[in-house]
C-alpha cells in the first residue's frame, strides 16, 4: 500500500473519533474542524517518526497537545456539552447498559451536569476512557501518564461521577 493511501485509510478510520475528542473540549464546530485538520496535517509531516502500532494514541496525542496549546493561548474555556453534541449530530458512544438504564436524553443531561464538575485531570481521563473508549495505555500516552496512574485516575473519576450522579 503506498503512503498515501494508507493515510487516507488512517484518516477516515480516526477522523471523527478526534473530531470528537476536540469538540467534547471546544464546543465549537468549526475550530473543532480547524483543529482535526491540523491534527492529520501535523501527522502528514511527521509521518517519518510515526510508530504503525500507536496511530490512535498518536493522533489523540497530536489533538491533546494542540488543544493544551489553545487553551494556554485562549484563557476563556469552554465546558463540556454533550447535549451541543447531540444538537450537532455528533453521537458520543456510550456503554450500552448505561443506555439501559437511563433513557438517552437524560443520560447525556446528567454525563454532561457531571462531566462539569470534575477537575480537568480526571476529565481527561474520563472523556479518553469512556467515552472515546481508549485503553488505560492509550490514555497514558495521550496524557504523557503510566497506565497504573491512568486507573488510578480513573477509579476517582468513576467514584466522582457515581457521586455527582447520585446527589444530582
């Protein structure tokens, strides 16, 4: 397979899972768009340092780094909208018996309400864990963190979560 076909296959396998990521951090389309260009357009340039095994953790590594620099840049933050999402016509996965349970609707209320209030470092976890569903390895990459921090992050924000659900 050549070069550029083999991008262009990596592009349509992981566009719209970083397309997400960054729009679960922006909430705005069209610099989400911006930025998921620039993400495969740093990729394209690099490609002579990629490593075929990590291409996920690599690109989520790429869109992290671009959005840690935004926000350095850009003190005005945005918080997390899943319903914005919903509104957009971005599905955000879900764990099936979550959907189960819950009607829909009201899940991504209380994800969303919850999301809010969990400081950015198990945000992050949570947003790569379970909703982009990225392994505990893939996370660390992303998140330049050993996998055992990663399940330590984890089981807090899952104990926060379960707790800002419940008294919500």
């Amino acid at each position: 397979m050549h070069f550029d076909e083999e991008f262009e296959e990596i592009y349509h396998e992981h566009s719209d899972k970083i397309f997400r990521f960054i729009y679960l951090h922006t909430q705005d389309f069209y610099l989400s768009e911006d930025f998921t260009s620039e993400v495969f357009l740093k990729a394209w340039k690099n490609w002579e340092k990629f490593k075929p095994d990590f291409t996920k953790a690599w690109l989520y590594k790429i869109a992290n780094n671009l959005l840690i620099d935004y926000w350095r840049n850009n003190k005005n933050k945005k918080k997390i909208s899943l319903e914005i999402m919903v509104e957009e016509g971005i599905e955000p996965s879900y764990d099936e018996d979550l959907i189960e349970k819950i009607q829909k609707d009201e899940t991504i209320k209380k994800i969303n309400n919850a999301l809010k209030e969990l400081p950015k470092n198990l945000k992050d976890v949570a947003i790569l864990r379970f909703i982009e569903g990225l392994s505990s390895k893939e996370s660390g990459e992303i998140l330049k963190l050993s996998e055992g921090n990663i399940r330590v992050l984890q089981h807090r924000a899952l104990v926060k979560l379960k707790e800002i659900l419940k008294n919500g």
